[in-house]
C-alpha cells in the first residue's frame, strides 16, 4: 500500500480549493482521432477530495490562429485566455471540459484515498488503470490506443 501514502502525502500538501492534473492519456476514438482526458483531484476541504475526468478547453486551432512575427510562433493569450501550451494541432487554455459530456461534472468525491469507490468510478468511465497504478505529482502519459 505504498501508493496510499504516497496520495495521502500529496493531498495533504494541496492547498483547499486546488485542482491539480494528477494523470493524462489519449483514447483513440479512430484512427487519426483521440480524446486527450486528464485525471484531475481537487481538494475540497481539509479531509475531503474529488476526482473528476476533463479534456483541456480547445483555443483555437493552430493554422487559423494569425501569430505576429514578432511573437516567435507562440501566443500568450486568445481572445483574453491565457494559453498553457499546444496540445495537437489546437491551443489549450488553463481550463477543462467535463469527459464524456461537457455538460454534466464527471466526478467521484471521497474522504480516503483508499475508498472502494474511486477505483469502481474509474472503471465505470472504462479507465484501464487503478488509482494504485498512478504516481500523484509525476505526470505520466498513457495511451489507450491498444
């Protein structure tokens, strides 16, 4: 159960309100197409957590985006958004879209990391991992594509 203490130490340094992207993968949904889902865990107040899925919120697409030449083929913001960075051929934000639907909050909230629900939740929404399988705080990519 090393991986317990290991998200019990993580939650604890977070501070109430936080939401940190605890884990990221894509889900080909066909060939030349994928779903980029993060895993994310917000702390909601000193005992309690959730996990919820979200995609990073598409800016823009690159190739319509106009970048000044003096701006060395990177934008800071679009349209008043602040940009994290390329994900694929799109501009992502700081922000996220509730996966599957963005319309409805897909999440789990629990008091221990070790509650039977969190991994029940996980494979509900057909994740092919464990909340033992991952690392809180070192990103790792998965790619659901086999």
């Amino acid at each position: 159960m090393t991986y317990l203490k290991s998200w019990i130490t993580f939650g604890e340094k977070m501070k109430i309100g936080n939401c940190e992207e605890v884990y990221y993968w894509e889900d080909a949904i066909y060939p030349g197409y994928t779903d980029d889902i993060c895993l994310l865990l917000r702390k909601i107040d000193k005992d309690t957590f959730s996990l919820s899925l979200g995609t990073p919120r598409r800016l823009g697409e690159i190739g319509d985006i106009q970048v000044e030449d003096d701006e060395d083929d990177y934008m800071d913001e679009i349209d008043g958004e602040y940009v994290r960075g390329q994900l694929g051929e799109y501009y992502i934000g700081y922000d996220y879209n509730s996966f599957p639907d963005q319309d409805v909050e897909n999440k789990v909230i629990f008091n221990k990391f070790d509650d039977a629900k969190i991994n029940l939740w996980l494979k509900k929404n057909k994740a092919r991992f464990l909340l033992e399988d991952i690392e809180p705080g070192i990103m790792t990519i998965f790619n659901n594509s086999h």
